[in-house]
C-alpha cells in the first residue's frame, strides 16, 4: 500500500479535527481513528487500504 503526502490529504485531516493543533494530538496519542483516516485519504490505491484496514481490524492493538 502507497501512501502519498500531498496539501490536500493534509488540509483534509486537518479539517476533520478542527486544526493542525487537535490533528497533532491525536496523532501523538495515537488515534486509531485519525489513523484510520489518514490511510484512506492519502493512499494512492483506495481497494488496498481498505483491504489491509480490514485484515487488520480484528486483531490486537498490542499484544
């Protein structure tokens, strides 16, 4: 899975958390949905990410 940085997946995120400030956050806490959402707007294959979000949603956050 590719996933490209680009200002548009970065304005994206930053519009879903209401500021860079609150999108840090979350990324620094480790957010899995802030996660989630960053693999789906900046992958470059939409099928792979969801693919590879599904292989990994029944498994451990750590084990």
């Amino acid at each position: 899975m590719r996933m490209r940085a680009s200002l548009r997946s970065a304005l994206r995120l930053e519009r879903l958390h209401d500021g860079f400030g609150p999108l840090i956050i979350k990324l620094d806490q480790f957010g899995t949905a802030t996660i989630r959402a960053m693999i789906i707007i900046a992958t470059t294959d939409y099928s792979a990410a969801e693919r590879f979000l599904a292989s990994i949603s029944t498994e451990p956050l750590h084990t």
